[in-house]
C-alpha cells in the first residue's frame, strides 16, 4: 500500500490540476482509506480498502457529473486528508472530528472559490501528504519534506500551461 500512495501522491502532485478528476478519486480514496483505518481499525483490511476505493469512485464520478459539485466535495476530501496527515506529522493527535470538519470545510470553501489555483494547491499539498504518509520519514523530516515537495509540486503546476486547466471545459 506504501508504494501505491506514493506513485498516487506522485501523480498528484505533478499533474493534480491537469487530471482533474483523478485528484478527485484519489482525496477520496485517500480520505477514504484514512478514514476507514479509524472507524474500522477492527475490521478486515479488506473492508478498508473497499471503502476507500468506493470513496475515490463516487468522487471520481461526481467529477464527470457534475463539476462544480466536484470542485467543493474534492476541496472537502482534500481538506479533511491533509488534516489528517497535518495531525500525524506534526503528532496533533488529539483534534478530534471538529478539527477534522473545520479542516474539511476549509478546503471545500477554498477550491469552490479559488477554482484553479485551489486545485493546484491542495492536489500538491494532499500529493505530498500522500508521499510523505508512504514514507514514514520521521516527524522532522516529514515536516521538511512535507514543506518542498508541497512548494515544487505548486510551482510545477502553475509553470505547466500546455493543456487547458479544471475549469475551461
């Protein structure tokens, strides 16, 4: 599973913006695996992994369907990893679901009104959360790698201006 949130976290975070309904599927099936490994820590592993596909699919679908809808559910997802994984770098482990809601809502508010510059930010940010959650490098080292893979993925998206973006469709 390391390997495969890394390679996701990877794609994020090169190319969030330009596969838009790929960041979509995956900050639900990243959500959706965190998620599951909490409320469902005594279940099969099985059990986790199918939550956190069908989560990536539903968004993956909401995606194509109806984008705007997209846009607020993937900042929504996007929000509530990177919470997460904020929580579990900096080892903030006692926030609880309000800090996980404040942190979920945060993002569904940034990428409905920013459109592209949200999505790139938070397709880097949950990209390099990703990267660094396969890791497991350490909470410094987290941190610091958490910080320049965030910057670089931000900057390479915004220098990529060959295909259109998220929203000129």
């Amino acid at each position: 599973m390391n390997l495969a949130t890394i390679l996701l976290g990877v794609a994020l975070l090169l190319f969030g913006r330009r596969l838009f309904w790929l960041f979509v599927a995956a900050a639900g099936f990243l959500a959706g695996i965190e998620i599951a490994q909490v409320l469902l820590a005594h279940k099969p592993a099985w059990l986790q992994v199918t939550v956190a596909i069908g989560t990536g699919i539903f968004g993956a679908l909401i995606a194509t369907l109806a984008q705007r809808l997209a846009f607020g559910l993937a900042g929504f997802l996007a929000g509530g990893y990177l919470t997460l994984v904020l929580m579990h770098i900096f080892g903030l482990f006692g926030g609880g679901l309000l800090v996980l809601l404040i942190g979920a809502t945060c993002g569904a508010l940034a990428a409905l009104l920013l459109m592209d510059p949200a999505i790139i930010i938070l397709s880097s940010l949950v990209g390099a959360g990703a990267i660094v959650r396969g890791l497991h490098p350490g909470l410094l080292l987290g941190a610091i790698l958490f910080v320049g893979l965030s910057l670089s993925g931000i900057l390479f998206q915004n220098r990529r201006t060959d295909y259109p973006s998220a929203t000129d469709h």
